[in-house]
C-alpha cells in the first residue's frame, strides 16, 4: 500500500487553503480526463468552513461546477431539514451559493427507513457509474476524536464488511443509526483527503497514523486505497503528538 502524505500547516486556515487547491486540482484533471468530478463529501463540523471556501469568490470561478457531482461519505438518520444532516450543511454552504443543480447532488433519502435508505444510495451511486466500478474522483474524510471517519466508529459490524456498497450502523456510543459507504467503497477512490484541525483530535490522528494495527479500535485505518495515496490535510495542532 501506498504511505499516507501528511501535509501540515501552521493554521486551520491555511490548511483549509492547501485543500481547497488541492479539491480544485483534483477536479481538473477529473474534468480533463473523464468530463466530469464525482467528488464524496464528509459531514461533521470541520468541512464546512472548506465548502464556504469553495463557495467563495476566489475558488468559484477556478471550478466548471456544472461537471461536479456530489455525493456523501456518510448521512445521519435525521431528516433533510435537520441541523444534524450532512447534506443540509452542504446545501448551505456550497450547493445553494454556487445554484448547483440537484441532479448533480446525490443525497440519502432519509425519509425511507436506513436499511432501504442505504439499499437504494448503494444503486444510485453503482447507477452512476455504469458499467465502471465506483471510484470517487475524490473522497473527503473528517476524523473523530475516537478514530472514526465517514461513519464507520470503533467495534461495530460495518468495519468487517467486504462489500462495496453504502450500509446501515447502529452507533452505540451515540445511540443512533447512521449511513455510510463501506471501506471498500471508500478504498476505490482515485484521491482520498483527510481534512482534520484542532488539538482534540491529536491523539487519535497519532494512534491511527503510528499505533498498533487495529481497525475495530481506530477505524480510519481500514482507509487504504488500492490506487492512490491519502492525503491528510492537518494543522499543527492535530499532528503535534506524529513522530
Ligand atoms: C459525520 C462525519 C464524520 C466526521 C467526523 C469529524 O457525519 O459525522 O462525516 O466522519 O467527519 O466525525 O467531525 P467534526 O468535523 O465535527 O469533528
């Protein structure tokens, strides 16, 4: 496997910065090579100052957003109008500032329940790619100050699945159901980002990036593209206990 390359910087802005050029190069040589940018957000807190970036003046015009597609890493079980839904972060700060049309959006139908929710997002995103098999131009990563990315959190059943698809989790510790794209999925992307700041989080980017081997205890070891490397996007602050 391919080593993960850390890129650290001083500040979260200038981490954000570093990946928003980062988002834009990927999407030109996606939109050079196959026409279009199939790109799977993450959800949480730390993304959505990278999604007002992109939204803003200087990085709008450096994208054809009408070839990106978009799509979630992962999708809480609330209903789309619920401050805690990933895609109505991503609605607020990206999709409705840029008039993104919604056929390029890919979003869980949390109306349906999560088993079928999950079930259907899996065939939308296999429907996407036809023939192809469902590799993400980019996929883009947060980090839990408990190892877990997209929603893939320690010990529960989805970390042993080798299928490449979208799942229901019960997730114990928050006791509440969630929808995330398997690691397989996940691993067959072209690009992976991991965007992670803040001294919370230093202790867990340590134990993935240098700790034992142990998925079930720190999921985001299972990220492991076949092709391509992961970038981690961290600020000082995160990275201060790496080697
Ligand atoms: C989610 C996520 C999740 C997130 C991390 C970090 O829906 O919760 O996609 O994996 O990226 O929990 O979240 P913060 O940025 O809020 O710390």
């Amino acid at each position: 496997k391919n080593s993960p390359q850390l890129h650290v910087f001083p500040t979260a802005d200038a981490v954000l910065e570093a990946l928003a050029n980062f988002f834009v190069a990927t999407a030109h040589h996606a939109v050079a090579e196959r026409g279009r940018f199939a790109v799977a957000l993450s959800g949480g807190s730390s993304p959505k100052k990278l999604y007002e970036l992109l939204a803003s003046p200087t990085y709008r015009a450096r994208i054809a957003w009408e070839k990106v597609f978009f799509f979630f890493g992962d999708e809480r079980n609330v209903p789309q109008t619920s401050p805690e839904s990933n895609y109505l972060m991503a609605k607020t700060a990206l999709f409705d500032p840029l008039g993104i049309a919604p056929a390029q959006v890919f979003a869980v139908d949390t109306t349906l329940d999560p088993a079928e929710a999950a079930a259907q997002y899996g065939a939308a995103i296999e429907e996407f790619f036809g023939d192809e098999p469902a590799r993400f131009d980019l996929v883009l990563l947060g980090l839990g100050d408990n190892a877990h990315t997209a929603s893939l959190f320690p010990h529960t059943d989805v970390l042993h699945t080798q299928a490449v698809g979208v799942q229901k989790v019960f997730v114990a510790e928050l006791n509440a159901v969630r929808i995330t794209m398997t690691a397989p999925l996940l691993n067959q992307a072209r690009a992976t980002a991991f965007l992670v700041y803040g001294a919370g989080k230093a202790l867990a980017v340590q134990q993935i990036l240098e700790g034992p081997r142990d998925a079930d205890q720190y999921p985001a070891q299972l990220i492991a593209p076949g092709n391509g490397h992961v970038h981690w996007f961290m600020d000082a602050a995160a990275a201060v206990d790496l080697k």
